[in-house]
C-alpha cells in the first residue's frame, strides 16, 4: 500500500477491532441476527450467504 496511501497513514499505529467479552452483547447482537435469517426477504442475503450466517450464529451459541 506504499504507493496509495501516505506515510502518515500507512505507518500509523493501528487499533484492533474492538471484540467485547459482554455475554447481554452477545445475545442481543445474536437475536438480531436470528431476526435476520428469519427474513428470507432480507437485503443482506445479496451480500452474504444464509448458510455462513447461520453457521456464525450457531458458533455464538456455542459460546
């Protein structure tokens, strides 16, 4: 990314993205997603595979 992006931005320190560890986050972010799959209409479903939802939110569970 040299050649696209200046010094300052290239070599900036960089955050990770954030994972929470708050189990009430996790549910609620997992019923939405519930929510989601129960909607065969859903929009989202032109971007991403129902399949490979269902499988994260499985592995939520899981959790």
């Amino acid at each position: 990314m040299q050649d696209a992006l200046q010094p300052e931005v290239l070599w900036r320190k960089k955050s990770h993205y954030p994972k929470t560890h708050n189990l009430s986050y996790l549910r609620a972010v997992s019923e939405m997603l519930a929510g989601v799959l129960r909607d065969p209409q859903s929009p989202v479903f032109q971007l991403v595979r129902r399949e490979m939802l269902q499988q994260l939110l499985e592995s939520e569970e899981s959790v």
